[in-house]
C-alpha cells in the first residue's frame, strides 16, 4: 500500500523573499526535509542509502501553484512516492493552509546515483519496496522545459561558491532555482507570480564552475519564461515557467491579518 | 524580571555545508526566527513594530562556538534580552545539544530603525519593557574586528541577487556572512572551523550594489582572519574570526551514529 507521510511546517523570515512570501529554492528544501524524513520513517534514511554507496538525485521538478506560503504561515506537507520503473521513481508533493485549501501540488522525478561512479543506478526493489509505490514497466514520457529563444535571450554569470555545495559533493538543486530566477530582473520578479513551472536537472555543477544563467520570455496565450543554465556551453538545467501578474496588494496584507 | 525563552530545533540538510554541519549563516537565520518568536511571545513581534514604523536592525554579532551542531541533530536554543540603552539592546543566544551542553554563545546588539528615514531611533520603554532586561545609561563599548591587512588582502566580487533582499527592503544579514567566508579558499574552509567571531553592521547593502568581500589572515598565537565588505569603497561590514584545524574525520561521523 502507498505510504503517505505529512509534515507541518511553519514559514520562517529566512524562507521568505522581500515580500514575504515563500521563495520557490526554499520550498525545494523544505520538500527535500519532508521527502528524507519520510524515508527515515521507512528505514530508508540518507546514512542507509551511504553505506550502500548510492544516494536520491533530482532529475525533474514540476510545480502548480495557487498561492506561496507567506511569513508565519503553517502549512501541511504532504509526500508519498506514486510509481517507480527500472530507472525513475515518483513522487509528489502536496502543500495545503490551514484551511486544508491545496496551495502548491509538485511533482518530482527521482534516480539512483553510484556515489563512486556518479552514474546512475538500477532502483532495486530492497530500496524503494516500503514506498507502497507501484512499479510499472513503462517509463514515463514528460514535458520538457521549452528551448531558450536565443535571439531575444539575456544572461547573467555566476561563480559557484563554497556554500552551494551540499554533502552530495555537488550544487544542490535550490541554489540552481536561485540561478534560474535571478536572471529576470528586480521589476518583473517583484510584479509577477509562478503559476507553473517545470525544471530538469542534467548534469552537476561542481565547484569552480562558471555558470552562465540563460533567460528569455514568450507569450502564448500566457506569460512563460525559458531558462537555461550552462557550463561552457553545456547545458545542466533547463525549465519553463508559467507567470501571471500579481494581484497587487492584498496578497500578503491579508495573510498577515 | 528577564524574560527568556527557549525552542528546540532539528537540523535540515538545507542548514548545512558539505560537511554536513550547521553553516554561521544558517545558525543567524535560526536565531533571528527564535528572537523573532520570543518577542511575538511578549506581544512584540514584527507586525507590532511595523505598525509603528520601526524595526530591529542588527549591529553585531559575537560568537563563541565549541562545535557547530551537525545535520539532523536535534538542539535547545534559548534567548533573552540582557540589556539596553537608549540606543541599543543586548541580546543573548545559547545553543545545547540534547545533553544539555553548550554548542554555541552568541552576543547580539540591536539598534532600532525608522522606516521611512532608515535612521536609528531612540529606544522607547513601551518597545522594550515586556523583555525585562534592565536599563543601563551605560553604552557598553564592544571588541571591534581587526583591520585587513590591506598587503596581504585577497578579495572576490558580488553582485547583489534578488533574493539576497528581504522583507527590510535590504540585503538581510546572513548574505553578507555568507560573502564574508566565502572569500577565503574551499580548502582553507574545508579543513577549519571558526572558534570565535565578531561580526560588525555598518551600512546597508541595497539592490544594484556591487560588493567587495576582502580578507587577509594573521597568525598571533591563534589562527585568524580579517574581514571588510565594501560597496564602492565604503565599508558595510566587518568582521574577525579565529579559526582551528577541523579534528580531522570522525566530527561527523561520530555524531551520525
């Protein structure tokens, strides 16, 4: 059976961007917490997955959401693993407010890593059995973030720093968010929210990297943004997101009530 | 009579560095959302202070660390208020691990602001009486760090980010530590811990601005390193920490047990 886990958690300043709402990087973190804490719970913690020389990576996110989380909020956190195959396993993620209103659905898409090799692993069923998943022989096809239109593209550069690496060795996932987000400018960050979003992960960035962060937005109907993030012309992290205007004041102001 | 207040806190793998030990930058966050809760506590939290177009500004930070907490370790942090003047309070954090004993002292000084003008404002009895620290006319003079020596100096470059910013309107403090360490090498990093640290606020760092971190490191019984941040050469932080050798493996290992 599906093994569902949930958490509370109660928004910090330090989670929060200038207004007060839950950045998408530490929302990342927070998962990554609720997801660790529901494997510890299956005996499936971080230190077991060491001593047998593998860990988790992230290959893809994708987000919906109805409103962030603002400062002092508590919400629920929801996880349980949906489906694995061969060489992915699933999981989604579900963010509700008090009012057990659904405020942020994510999915996510895991591997298997060989911490020696740095390559990926068969998921073997002595790994992933307590999840309650259900194993399914098809790989799933998902949608990919939309290629950067490089005629009308802006950049910026970023050096890794010693702090964005984490114990895996490599950048985690929330400072490559950073990254992808702070391309947009000040104005249009401030003015504007993610309703959707798709990132994937391919390739690490490790320490001495120069990262090229690669933006530029199209409308289709809506608002999207496409985003790359690139080494020496080598693409390691692509996403898509879909924004809409915010709904001025009001937003935050009523949630501080 | 002092008001103190304690909460206890687990470690998350977004708090930590490579080593999996609690980053001075995410030990700040932590203790300015127990502050924070302290004072909401006292009916004195953030909202209360907006309302009268004031806020807590930080001037400085001393530490004094016997041995940063490590990933999923569950630590007491208490917090009271010691101390005020007319211009400052004083305020004091003391981390425990699970066997009561003390990780971590921190010193903090905190000045009032005025929104509108971002001067200091006097500290009123109404702000500060529910804490129960006592009035001293006395304004205590502090240890300020050393100056870098400017022969020896190395420096690195920011650029503020959007999420650098907080709900202040400025960078929030934690970014400027996290520009301060970030100067010295990955393998000076790796291989030491800070002992003691005094961390001064001088200026505010503001959207658009370009930052200097400098450093140079002098030997005077102990191991030390001198800080500036600077905007345009103007300082906006400094900072002195006395490091030692990382007692090699087993710090972490030890506590994963």
């Amino acid at each position: 059976m599906n093994q569902s886990y949930k958490q509370n958690q109660v928004i910090s300043y330090y989670m929060c961007d200038r207004n007060q709402q839950l950045t998408l990087s530490m929302l990342v973190n927070l998962l990554m917490e609720v997801s660790e804490n529901h494997s510890a719970g299956l005996g499936r913690e971080e230190s077991f997955m060491r001593e047998r020389g593998i860990s988790w990576i992230i290959l893809r996110y994708e987000f919906n959401i109805t409103r962030m989380p603002t400062y002092k909020e508590e919400v629920e956190i929801e996880t349980f693993a949906t489906e694995y195959n061969k060489l992915f396993t699933y999981r989604e993620f579900i963010v509700k407010d008090k009012n057990n209103r659904q405020l942020i659905q994510v999915k996510a898409t895991f591997a298997l890593m060989n911490n020696a090799t740095r390559k990926m692993n068969r998921i073997s069923s002595e790994v992933v059995e307590p999840y309650g998943a259900e194993f399914s022989k098809r790989i799933r096809r998902s949608t990919k973030p939309q290629d950067v239109n490089s005629n009308q593209a802006e950049e910026k550069g970023y050096t890794v720093r010693y702090f964005d690496i984490d114990a895996n060795q490599h950048v985690n996932n929330s400072k490559y968010i950073e990254w992808l987000l702070d391309s947009l400018s000040p104005a249009f960050l401030s003015a504007h929210e993610i309703q959707h979003g798709i990132i994937t992960f391919d390739k690490e960035v490790k320490e001495g990297d120069t990262v090229k962060s690669i933006v530029s937005k199209r409308i289709k109907d809506e608002l999207y943004s496409d985003h790359r993030i690139a080494v020496e012309g080598t693409i390691h992290a692509s996403a898509t997101f879909k924004w809409i205007e915010k709904s001025g004041m009001g937003l935050n102001d009523g949630n501080d009530q």
